[in-house]
C-alpha cells in the first residue's frame, strides 16, 4: 500500500536492538501515520462534533488520544515523556494535534529501539493489574486504533473523506487493491 503522505517512512524507523522487536516500531510508526491521516481529515470547525450527546467530540478525541498515550507510554511503560501539561498543543487544530503526536511518537520510538527482551517481558504497573510491558504496549496500539476506527465514523457522518488506514476505502483506492467482500475472495489461498 501506497500513502500520499508518510510523515515517519520506514527510512526513519529505528533499528532495535533485537531484530524480534522491530515489527513493534514498524507497527507504531505506521498507526501514528495512520492517525495523523484521519487526523488531518477534519477541519477546526469539526471539533466540537459530536455524533450524539454521550458521544465524545472530535476535539475531546484528540486530546484523549495525547494524553493517554502520554499516560500509557510514561506511567505503565517507564518511558521518559513530557509533564502532562505540556503535551497538548498551545493551538487546539487537528494539524498542530497530529504534528504534536508525531513528535512524541519520533521520541518514544528511538528510545523503544533500544530496549531489549528483558525489558519487554518485565512486568510492569497496569492500572490495578500488573502486565508484561510487550502486552501494555499492544494494548496501546489496540487503544489507538479504537478511536481511529471512532473518528472514521466521525468522518463519514460529517460527509468527509475517510482515509485509507488497511486498505481501499470508499474514497480511496488504487490499482491493486483487493477488498475481500465476497466469499470467492476469501476463499482465495
């Protein structure tokens, strides 16, 4: 899959310090560009959307979406991460919300990179559980596509253009691409 726009390439993934692990940077540098994409979708006038009352906005979104991973990646993880007040953007815009993700995101990559096996399968703080550090991370990763799949909703209902993140979308696509919508498709080896 093609992107029009890949703010971390693979060029600028680190490399771990064990070959095992470098599918975890891989996977988080594309789901920051996935997110930036969906991000990016919206408009300053969008932020206060939201599909219903209980619902939260697209700003709220946004901003949950800073400071949790601030929160997973610092408290749970044991990363170095910035005070939590200095992690949301001074100007409240999806583009300044996406640049700020990316920038935590380049750091916590490059220190990630450098950690190894034991590090990974230590146990660490889960909220009142304890968890290996490899499943706080993947649940961070679960946890972001969540709200990325939420703000996809968000799009269509505003009649915005939904980005690709897997694939083809009904607004994007390419030669190529294969959607599996049909049992022939699935059946496919």
């Amino acid at each position: 899959m093609d992107y029009d726009d890949t703010a971390i390439p693979d060029s600028a993934i680190p490399e771990a310090s064990q070959r095992i692990f470098q599918h975890l940077l891989k996977i988080y540098a594309s789901e920051a560009n996935k997110l930036k994409s969906v991000w990016l979708e919206f408009g300053v006038e969008d932020l206060s959307f939201q599909p219903h009352t209980r619902s939260s906005s697209v700003g709220q979104i946004m901003e949950h979406e800073l400071l949790s991973e601030r929160r997973f990646f610092g408290e749970f993880l044991g990363l170095p991460e910035p005070a939590a007040g200095e992690v949301l953007p001074k100007e409240r815009t999806p583009a300044q919300f996406a640049t700020r993700m990316l920038e935590l995101s380049r750091a916590r990559l490059t220190f990630l990179a450098a950690q190894n096996e034991a590090w990974w399968l230590e146990m660490a703080p889960f909220f009142d559980v304890r968890r290996e550090r490899i499943w706080i991370f993947w649940r961070r990763v679960l946890h972001t596509a969540h709200h990325r799949a939420q703000l996809g909703v968000y799009l269509r209902l505003l009649e915005k253009r939904v980005p690709s993140t897997y694939g083809p979308t009904a607004d994007v696509s390419w030669t190529g691409a294969d959607p599996t919508r049909s049992v022939a498709a699935a059946s496919r080896k």
